[in-house]
C-alpha cells in the first residue's frame, strides 16, 4: 500500500491496532475461565460456633457432611450440652435435609474426615477428649476417634487409638480388603516412643504422622509413625494400585525420617507398603511454609497433591503473592512432573482436593486476594473452589464469603455434575444471608 501522507499512515496504523486488539480478545475470550453460578448458600447452626470440615458424595446421588457443633439450639437437634461434638448431616440428591446426628461425650470431641463405606454406611474420623457418651475409653488428651455408622447413622461401632498426648485423626480411607486406613498426628514425646508395632529403635519427638490398619471391624492390624524431631502433620491418604499407601501432609523436620527438607514446613509425602513399612520419601517446596493438604490418584497412574506455598525458589517456579494454592503431579516413585500455582497478591490456601467426572480437579480453601487467578473477594476471607482440566490449568474460580471470614475446607462434585463445597463462615452480608452464632456451618453448590 501506498501511502501519500502523515494523515493516511496514522489511519492505517490505528487500523492494525483495532485489528491486533479484536484479534487478542477473542483469544483471551477462549481462554478465560468459565463463568459458574451458585445455586445456592447455605448456612447452619446455633448461638454458638459449627464448622463443616468434610463432604462425600452418596450412591443415592445426595451428599454427607461433617463436621463439629457447640450449639444446642438453632438447627440442632438433640444436643444436650455445649461441648464440641461430631456433626453428621446427610442431604438427598434434591439438597434437602434427610437426618443430622451429633456424636460424643462432655468434652472436646471434633470431626475431621467422612467416606461412604461400601456397605452403604459411613466412616468418620476426628478426635476425642471424652470418656463418656458415645465414647468408651480415652488414654490421654487427645485420641483419635473413628465411627463406623449404617446408612442411618446409627453407631454399628466405635474405637478409640492414643496415648498421653495430643494424638489427632485427619484423613481415613477404606482399603482394598475392606479395613481402613487412619492417619493423624502422633504425639510422640508424649507417647513415649509407643505408637510402632515394632519398636523403630529410634525415638522420635513432637508429632509424627501416624498410620493405622484396622480391619473391617476396626480392629488394629498395625501401626506405625514416621518423622523427625519437630512437627510433622499429615492431612491426606491414598492407596495405590498395588495396595501400598501415600500420606501426605507437612514436615519442618530435617532429620530421623526426613532427609532432604528444603526449607521451613514442605509438602512431605511419604509412601508405605501395605504392613506399614517406610518405602520412600520425598520433601517438595521452597525456602518458605508450604504445607501439603491432600492427594488424589490421576487417571495416568500418577498423583496430585494440593496444598499451598509462601515460597518462590527451588520447587516452586511461581508466586503470586503472600501464599498462593500449590500442586504438584508426582510418579509412583514420588518424582515430580509438574508443579502449578494459583492466587493473587493476597494469601490464597487449600484445604482440600477431589478428583472429576472429566480427569480434572476440584480444590477447595479460601482466599484474601481479588486479582490475578482469583476474580472477587468480599471481606477478609471469602470460601474458594477452583476447577482444574486434568494438566492442572484452570477451568474456573468461584468464591463467595461476607465482610467477615468464611473458608471452604472441602469440596466434591455429585452425579449431576454440579459441585457441593463446605467449611464455615462468620458473616452475614453480601452472599452470606443469615449467621446464626458465632461460626456457622458453610454449605454452598456451584452450577
């Protein structure tokens, strides 16, 4: 083209622009994350303090719910002191309502982890300060409590694992031959090294993970600890297709089990065999806390662990902000693939991750940020689900909270393809309709 004067230049200069400008939207407009709506919020509670800490979807096409209750008035039902107990809701394939049941004794009793059994029954996992109600033994502080539960609730039976500390169930699953597996934090100063079905010849100190075989009855087939002598706190389980286990958490140790911490607290992800040997194990972060929340298998035969990061060195590439959601793919062997990170300028965390109908992945947590991957914040915390493909790109974010906190401690996605997520919330504004004590239980369903 030809151009005779200034005037005609600036014409065509601004002509490529618009085209250059409409070409880069329509890619950004491909590229962008699907907007979700929310069907609905829910919260649930009394005068006092609830929390939602764990969801499963059903076979009935509906969803279970735990968590912990103070209240003995509001939506509780059948309560009788102000104690912390288990709380159980089960919900039908239509969200309403179908039974709640609360689980525990006079003292600190708190639910941690749910899964339908294959009998159409429930497993639930937490810990107990109590020596009464529901509870027949305590051995010190803390124990953990497991709940084998029918279809209705009903307690078919209990058991109590622990010793003088501060022993704390997080995650169980039911294992290939119908028993469980339950792991917490073992409180090995003050169990005094007991805790192994062999003696290690090593004693720990401070918390160590601690995994349990049980039978299909509860009973203990083995147990054994693993760490160094600081804090070390697994939060995930999962068995392998050759029915060994990975045990997933956080660890500031760098000693006795730990041989290659990289900074403060790492992503320490440790894989055992089927009687509880140690096979391998394997620190991944930066200089900074990075703690490790949960592990799902990948449709390829490999692992995803989600958690959240406060560094930008070695094994973390990016970061946004002051804590950014972090995941990594992990082989078998524990050899990281790839490692992925989300959120904005703010503290952004996970506490929870599940896999999809489609090979991606759901995780739940919260987020203070309003910028980069995380489009809205509306106080100081907001509850936050992000959708992932199965490479680990983001599908979609959605978030939702008052002026006050609320955080989503897990989440799952049901037959229809729609997403239930659960924590709790403080407030009372903005999407959060009604707060009924201090915290309620957050329920909340994304379309």
């Amino acid at each position: 083209m030809k151009i005779n004067n200034p005037y005609q230049f600036y014409s065509v200069l601004a002509f490529f622009a618009l085209l250059l400008n409409c070409s880069n939207n329509d890619d950004n407009a491909s590229e962008s994350p699907i907007l979700k709506t929310t069907e609905f919020v829910k919260t649930l509670g009394g005068s006092l303090n609830e929390s939602a800490q764990s969801v499963v979807k059903t076979s009935d096409g509906g969803y279970a719910i735990l968590g912990y209750v103070q209240s003995m008035d509001g939506d509780v039902v059948n309560k009788t002191n102000s104690s912390f107990d288990f709380w159980v809701l089960k919900f039908g394939p239509h969200d309403a309502l179908q039974w709640q049941k609360t689980y525990g004794g006079t003292d600190d009793d708190r639910g941690h982890d749910i899964i339908q059994t294959t009998d159409g029954g429930y497993a639930i996992l937490g810990y107990s300060k109590s020596t009464d109600g529901n509870l027949s033994d305590n051995a010190g502080a803390n124990d953990f409590w497991l709940c084998k539960l029918d279809a209705s609730g009903n307690i078919s039976w209990q058991k109590s694992f622990g010793f003088l500390g501060a022993d704390i169930g997080y995650a169980l699953i039911e294992t290939n031959d119908n028993g469980y597996l339950i792991t917490g934090v073992l409180d090995v100063s003050a169990s005094g090294g007991q805790g192994n079905s062999k003696t290690s010849g090593i004693l720990h100190a401070g918390g160590d993970y601690w995994a349990i075989k049980l039978d299909a009855n509860g009973n203990k087939q083995w147990s054994k600890f693993f760490g160094g002598t600081f804090t070390d706190t697994p939060y995930g389980v999962v068995q392998t297709t050759n029915n060994n286990y990975i045990i997933v958490g956080s660890s500031d140790s760098d000693d006795v089990d730990i041989k290659n911490n990289k900074g403060t607290y790492d992503f320490w992800v440790v894989s055992i065999s089927e009687t509880g040997d140690l096979l391998w194990e394997k620190s991944f972060g930066g200089s900074e806390i990075d703690e490790a929340w949960g592990i799902v298998a990948s449709n390829d035969g490999n692992f995803i662990v989600a958690g959240d990061t406060r560094s930008k060195d070695k094994d973390v590439s990016n970061n946004n902000g002051a804590a950014d959601i972090f995941m990594i793919k992990i082989t078998p062997n524990g050899d990281l693939v790839w490692e992925k990170s989300f959120g904005g300028t703010s503290f952004d965390t996970a506490r929870a991750i599940s896999k999809t109908s489609d090979g991606g992945y759901l995780i739940s947590g919260s987020s203070r940020s309003s910028d980069e991957d995380i489009s809205n914040n509306n106080g100081q915390n907001d509850a936050l689900v992000l959708k992932l493909d199965g490479n680990g790109n983001l599908k979609w974010q959605k978030s939702i909270g008052g002026s006050n906190i609320d955080l989503a401690f897990d989440v799952t996605e049901l037959n229809d393809g729609s997403v239930i997520a659960v924590g709790e919330s403080s407030s009372s504004d903005i999407d959060i309709s009604e707060n009924k004590g201090f915290s309620d239980l957050l329920i909340f369903k994304i379309k």
